[in-house]
C-alpha cells in the first residue's frame, strides 16, 4: 500500500522515510517533527491548540507546553531552510493555538514519483480504399550539392564556436573562484535573522581566572544556575535553559541571557573577588538586572536568596508558597554545608562512578555537620542508590542503604520532594519494576521540571519500547541542559543507550564537537 504523500508550499513531504524536499534539496527530520508537519497538513486553515497537537501527537503523554512551542519553533526553521524570503508556513495565533497557512496538497508515492508524461502519436494507418485527402505539399527545386555541403559546414562551423565559448567561460570562471580562494581564506558568513522568543532564558556560566579565597566558586555558581532553571521552569511561564556546561558557540533564539562569571580584579592595592551576575535584554541588548557579591564561606545563602529575590522582582515573577517552602530547606544548613552540599551535586552530574563516591563522601559530612538540611540527605540517598545500580554494594552496604531510605521516607513532607521519587524511580529501574518506576517519575516531573527528570522518563520509556516517546523525553532533558553532562547520562545512565537509535537528532550537536 502507497504511503500518502503531502505538498505542503514549496516542499514535498514524504512521512515514510522522514524526509522534505524541494528543487533537488532533501532533509530529513526527526519522526516527531515528520508527523507534527502531517497533522498540520491534515487540518488546513484550522487554528490547532496544543492541548489538541499534544492529544493527537504525544497521546497525552508527560509532555508539557513548552515541548509543543519547541517543535512548532524547530519546524519551522526546517521550513524556512535558512531563506529569510521564505514565507512563514506556521502562524500563531494568539491565546488560540497554531495554523498552517501554506497551500495543501495529497498525492500517493507512486503519483508524487511518476512525472508529467509524453504522449507521442503514432500515424494512422489509412484503411484499405479509402483515399488520403490530405494536401501534397508543395515542391521546391532542390539546392545544388555543393550548397548543401557549405550550408553543413556553416552549421558545424556555429556549433563547434558556442561550445569553444562556453569551455572558455567556464575555464575562466572556475580560474577566478580559485584565485579567489587563495586570496580570501576566511569563507563567507551567512547572516541569518533569528525570531527570539522573549520568555526563553539562557543561563551561562563564564570561566574566567579563579579567585584565591574561595576554592569552590566555579561549584557554586553551576549550582545557583540549576537552581534558577529548575525553580523557573518549574513556577513560572519561563522556559529556562542551563548552559553552564554548554561549550557550543552558536547562535540563540532565547530573549534573555543570565550571565554568572567570578571577577578577581585590584580595588585600591587590594585583590578583590566578586561574583558578577548580569541579565541581558538579547532584543535590545538593555540591562535588566546587573549585580556584584562578595563572595565568603559565610555569604553564600545570603547571596543565594537576594539573587533569588532580584530575579522575582525584574521578571516580575512572584514565587509561589511552594517553591518558598523549598528555597527554606537551605536555611538549615550552615555555609560550609552549602558549599560541600554544590560540589556533591555537581560530582553527582558527572555521573561516573568515581564522582558518585566523592559525592557520597561529601554528604556523609554534610549530613553529619547539618542533620536538619533536608536537600543534603535526600542527595545522599539519591547518590547511593546510583551507585548501587551501577555497582551492587554488599551484605553491610546494602543494609545501610535500606536504613537510609526507611528513615527519610518518615521525614515530614518528603511526598512534597522531587529528589524522593527520583529515588524511587532508580531504585525500580534497578530492580526491573518498570510500572511502579513509571508512576513514580511522572510525580516528579509534576514536582520539578529538571532535565534529570526527563532523562529517567527516557530510560523508563526505552524499556517500555516505545524509542519515539524516548526521544522525545531526551530532547527535552537535553534542551533544558544542553552539554556533555545531559549526553553522557543520556548514553550511560542506568543502561548504556545508542544516541544514534534513539535520539538522532542529537547527533547534530556531536557533528559540532
């Protein structure tokens, strides 16, 4: 059975092999894109939701709005195929939803293949006694055979003159761009216009020279960064991405850019050290939020909360009593704790097996020195139990482990934390139940929008065999944290995983590498 083919505008659509073409260019595209595009196609001039696009595309799965504006905003980047002049193939319509307004047309392969044919007569035969009445032409007196020969030499003569002249022209042409080549090595850059999308935050961390006094800066700052993604992500209309790992130089369509860098710099023959925080208008380039903090071992929750609180007030943002109840939690640790508390999580994202054991060091003694820091003891049940699926602990380990996790399921409103169902969710993908690490990773994405989250939902769904819900839960994790990080749990995390099968629009950041 023909697999029906669509012509959306000036591209042909083929949903077989996952392809768009136009004039002899062909793309391929990432499935989901492929059958988003198809939908589109199916409903012209219909202004489609994205409640009704998440119901007819992700089935209802655990997709949220942002993963909808994110298709639609890499569709039509596809579409538009880097031509400014291209004109817009998806429109929004406010507070409505999405339409496609390119003209549509349904073709089969086989039709969409098979081009315009030439019909070419054959002569009639005339039937036996029935007399040709068509005109004899008229007859003209013959050139003499020495005209004919001079006339096919003229002809010769012409033909063999334009193919001399195209060779010579395209002999000089091919000279010129060689020559042009040697003198200008830098090759041309294409400048294309990029749509920025105002509620879209990069989060960027810039290494710079260390400051003497504080060891733990660079920690520290990766970890305020998560801090702000995950909290805005999750509590507000934002879409934030953490690039604070993300060593790729290429062009955003995010409206705003949150800069951390460490200043170490002289003030009045003093060395002086400050943490610069810079928000940046990407529209205007206008500064929203500029600010310097003396950085301590005994400033760090101080700092942690005025740039909290400065973020709420220039986004205009108000944090609701949850997310207060959680920025709480840090209050009851000390800040030594804090800062030992950033380097385990930060070991933690390493993910390795040599990080998780420092990181389990560390909140040994985070534990320890702050027993009411809720967020460090849930860490080291979550670093533990990543260890023991990548290595089984033993008989007295094992043991250990059961004794932690007993005691923080008591803890007063741990049904309110992210971390615990993470926990549940590894511990059921280590001991194969996939149902209950399933409905355990869906209450943690409704408590936390984090790209750990997704990258578990992901695991959970390849084993499931469902690779298509899979890639779509990667590409979440690594949009919400583009970088080696995101891929290397991607690929390692509880199971080794092909990028190339199951999340291949992924390879486009590895081609940059």
């Amino acid at each position: 059975m023909q697999q029906p083919v669509v012509r959306v505008g000036e591209w042909r659509v083929t949903p077989s092999i996952n392809q768009i073409s136009r004039q002899g260019r062909q793309l391929t595209l990432e499935p989901r894109l492929i059958d988003l595009l198809v939908y589109f196609a199916s409903h012209p001039d219909e202004v489609l939701s994205r409640d009704e696009i998440i119901d007819n595309i992700w089935m209802r799965n655990i997709v949220t709005s942002h993963v909808v504006t994110q298709s639609i905003s890499e569709l039509r980047k596809w579409l538009k195929d880097g031509d400014e002049q291209s004109p817009e193939y998806i429109s929004t319509v406010p507070k409505r939803g999405y339409k496609l307004t390119a003209p549509v047309v349904w073709m089969t392969e086989e039709s969409a293949d098979s081009g315009p044919s030439t019909l070419i007569a054959s002569p009639e035969t005339t039937p036996a006694g029935q007399i040709n009445t068509l005109p004899e032409p008229e007859t003209a007196s013959a050139p003499s055979f020495r005209q004919a020969r001079k006339k096919v030499d003229r002809r010769n003569r012409v033909a063999s003159f334009w193919t001399w002249l195209l060779f010579l022209l395209s002999l000089g042409a091919l000279i010129a761009l060689v020559i042009m080549s040697l003198i200008n090595s830098h090759p041309p850059v294409t400048k294309t216009r990029l749509l920025l999308n105002p509620r879209d935050i990069d989060v960027r961390f810039e290494r710079g020279i260390s400051c003497n006094k504080w060891s733990s800066q660079q920690s520290y700052a990766i970890g305020l960064g998560n801090l702000i993604t995950s909290s805005l992500n999750t509590y507000s209309t934002f879409m934030v991405h953490d690039k604070t790992n993300y060593n790729v130089t290429e062009p955003s369509s995010s409206g705003k850019t949150l800069t951390i860098k460490f200043v170490n710099q002289r003030h009045y023959r003093a060395q002086q050290c400050f943490m610069s925080v810079l928000l940046v208008d990407n529209a205007d380039s206008s500064v929203m939020l500029d600010k310097r903090y003396f950085i301590t071992d005994n400033t760090l929750l101080s700092v942690q909360e005025d740039l909290l609180h400065s973020l709420s007030a220039v986004l205009t943002q108000p944090w609701p009593p949850r997310m207060q109840a959680q920025l709480a939690q840090f209050r009851n640790s000390q800040s030594l704790s804090l800062a030992q508390f950033y380097q385990a999580d930060q070991l933690i994202m390493e993910g390795d097996v040599v990080s998780l054991n420092k990181a389990s060091e560390l909140l040994s003694v985070v534990a320890k020195d702050a027993p009411d820091f809720i967020n460090a003891l849930l860490e080291k049940v979550l670093v533990d139990v990543l260890r023991h699926s990548q290595q089984q602990f033993n008989e007295p380990q094992l043991t250990a482990l059961n004794n932690e996790l007993s005691k923080i399921a008591q803890l007063p409103g741990i049904e309110e934390s992210a971390t615990w169902y993470q926990i549940q969710t590894i511990n059921g993908l280590s001991k194969g139940d996939i149902d209950n690490a399933y409905r355990n990773i869906n209450k943690s994405i409704e408590l936390e929008m984090s790209w750990l989250n997704y990258v578990l939902l992901g695991k959970i769904y390849e084993m499931k065999g469902d690779n298509r819900l899979a890639a779509d839960a990667y590409i979440t994790a690594f949009n919400l944290r583009p970088g080696e990080i995101t891929l290397y749990w991607i690929e390692n995390g509880g199971f080794q995983t092909s990028i190339e099968k199951a999340a291949p629009y992924l390879i486009t950041f590895l081609a940059q590498e």
